[in-house]
C-alpha cells in the first residue's frame, strides 16, 4: 500500500494534467461519483460533519488497527473534496491520520479555488476524520 505522502503526490500530478479550474472541479465531481454510496443507516445526526455548508455526512469505523473512512455528500463538489481526503486518510492508523500533513490541498490550490464556505467545510471535514482518530486512539491506549 502507498504511503500517505505517496497519495498525495498522485493526487497533486493528477490535478496538475489540467491548467483550468474547471476542468479540475470535473476532476472532483468524477472523484465524488466514483465514491462508494454511503448505506442509509450511517446518515444520522450524529455522522453530519458540523460547519459544513451542504450536509455530508462520515462514518468512521475501526479494522484491524485502522481507521476506515466512508461518506456522502448531497453535493457535488463537496462529496468529490470528501472522496480526496479519503483516498489519501482512509485505512490508516490513528497515528498516522493524526500527524499527516495535507500538504495536496495547497498544492492543487484547493483552498483557493473554493468559496470560503466550501473552505470552512474543508477544514471541518478534515477536524473531524482526526478527532476520529484520536478517540481511536485513545480507546486503544485504553483497552
């Protein structure tokens, strides 16, 4: 399996095959279709992500020492945005999540490339995979 900064940088050479912001929101939107569909039974209130503009909704469940991600969105930018961070956070371990550095969100200009509240919604998706794994963590630590 790839590394975390492996992920990334397939990410950032995949986005960096178009000049054009509007190709790469195609990118994501394809990105986000490509996202396994979220079973009806994990959207709940509780998997909501708070501070997000459009409703998506993530379920993090713990296999064999990793935390697997899956999620949805009812939008389509945002749910090609959640389909990143997974491929790059998903089946890995707690520690890992907790100290990688998303360094492909500035490299692709994500950021910059979003309305700031799809940004904020970014930044709320990506609190709440590593709060996530820190209370994986820390059930480990204490079992």
């Amino acid at each position: 399996m790839a590394t975390i900064n492996e992920v990334q940088d397939e990410i950032v050479e995949e986005f960096s095959m178009f000049d054009d912001w509007m190709d790469r929101y195609g990118l994501l939107i394809e990105l986000g279709n490509s996202l396994e569909k979220l079973e009806d039974k994990y959207k709940t209130e509780n998997n909501l992500i708070v501070g997000c503009q459009s409703r998506v909704w993530l379920q993090a469940d713990y296999v064999d020492g990793k935390v697997v991600f899956k999620a949805e969105s009812d939008a389509v930018i945002v749910k090609g945005i959640i389909a990143l961070l997974i491929k790059v956070l998903s089946n890995r371990t707690p520690d890992e999540i907790i100290d990688t550095d998303l360094h492909f969100i500035e490299q692709i200009g994500l950021k910059e490339n979003l309305s700031p509240t799809r940004s904020n919604g970014l930044v709320s998706m990506i609190k709440q995979m590593k709060f996530y794994a820190m209370a994986y963590k820390a059930k480990e630590l204490g079992s």
